[in-house]
C-alpha cells in the first residue's frame, strides 16, 4: 500500500462494529463511510476532503432518491398498509391470513428497512409504523388510487 496516499487507523471493536453496520445500512464501504462522516461533520477540516489531489480526479456520485419506486401490491405492501390504517402495534400472528409462510419475516425486513421499528425484546416480536413507514404507506395507497382509477 502506498503510505503517501492511504494510511491505517486502529479502532476498538465495538466501534469498528457500529462504524460497518453504518456502513452497511448505507451502501458504503467503511472508508468511504469515514470520508462521509467527515464530510457531514461541519467542521472545516471537512473542506479539505473536497478539495482533489493533482492527480486524483473526484468521482461524481449521484444523489440516492428515496422511494424512486413504490410496489403496490404483494403482501409486504399489504402489510404496511395495515400498519397505516390501524396505526397499532402488530406481530407476524396478526397476520395469518397473508399469501406468505411467515408474515414475520416480512416484518423483519420492513423493520429492517425503516419502515416498521420493534418494540421490545420478547417473542412474538410487536412491531410500530415510523414517520417513513407512513410515507411510504402513503405512496402505496395513492399509487393504488391511480391504478383503479386509469
């Protein structure tokens, strides 16, 4: 490795382990995920990261659209509806009537995702909408709307 260019950083493990699910969560690699946290910081020591090296050219990176693209229909966005129309806490067994062999898989991944967040630590997991679950609930619907109407 070129030392002039690239160094190492030691860090615990526990903030190693927050540091890659950061990472993870948003589609970075963990240095790129350091540069981004740096550059985010508001500091001006921040400035000299955007500022390219004689030799290096920047690489432009496209701004990420949330929700570029809403599913409608499938029992994940039935499920977020549900969320959104009873604005109540839920399990995988409030769902038993769903096409799918485990609604709490779902769940996870809705969780996972943003959309739903888990309250407590005691199976059956009880899952709570967010503020972004309601978004995109919303999307659903008024995507639905449009469909019926067309």
């Amino acid at each position: 490795m070129d030392t002039n260019n690239h160094k190492s950083v030691a860090i615990d493990i526990q903030t190693y382990n927050i540091l890659s699910q950061m990472a993870e969560e948003e589609c970075r690699s963990i240095p790129m995920q350091i540069k981004w946290l740096i550059k985010n910081s508001g500091k001006d020591t921040a400035s000299q990261l955007a500022l390219p090296s004689p030799e290096v050219t920047p690489i432009k990176m496209k701004p990420k659209r949330a929700f570029s693209r809403i599913i409608t229909t499938g029992a994940s966005a039935d499920i977020l509806v549900a969320f959104y129309l009873s604005r109540a806490s839920m399990c995988g067994k409030d769902f038993q009537d769903q096409p799918v062999d485990d609604p709490s898989k779902i769940l996870y991944s809705l969780a996972t995702r943003g959309d739903l967040v888990r309250i407590g630590n005691v199976s059956p997991f009880y899952y709570q909408i967010t503020p972004q679950g309601v978004d995109r609930a919303e999307r659903i619907l008024k995507a639905r709307r449009q469909n019926d109407g067309s």
